[in-house]
C-alpha cells in the first residue's frame, strides 16, 4: 500500500517551510514507523517454538507468583508515567 504525500508551493513561501510543511504531512500519514518496521526481515516462529516459549513464560509467572506469596520478592506494580 503505497501513500502520496503532496505539498505545493506557495506564493511567498520559502523553501524551508515547504520541507517542514512536508515532513508535518509525513508523520501525520505514519509513513516513517512504516517503513522503519519493514526495514528488516523478522522470521516467523514456528508453532512449537512460539508453544514453548509461552509455557516457559507461563512457568516463570507461576514461581514468581509463590515468591511472592512467600514474602520473598517484593510485587512488582509497574511504572506511572
């Protein structure tokens, strides 16, 4: 899906505020993220890598949630902003 970004002069406009005008346009139409995600191959996982991979996270939470219990390690809340 190709996006056209299209900026005109205008009478007493200088250059440099037709290339900022551009640019606004650009990330407004989300072109950059786009085209930085593409930039590299990222290979699929196979199903049974992806399987694995989430029992092993599935296995990390549950002993971290009996640590927790145990008053071992302290919870983790997250971050405010």
């Amino acid at each position: 899906m190709a996006t056209n970004v299209e900026v005109e002069k205008n009478n007493n406009e200088s250059s440099a505020n037709v290339i900022r005008r551009f640019t606004k346009r650009v990330q407004g139409a989300g072109i950059v993220p786009k085209v930085r995600g593409g930039r590299y191959y990222a290979r699929i996982k196979s199903r049974n890598v992806q399987r694995f991979a989430k029992l092993k996270k599935l296995g990390k939470r549950v002993v971290y949630e009996k640590l927790v219990k145990l008053g071992k390690v302290q919870e983790f809340r997250g971050r405010r902003r």
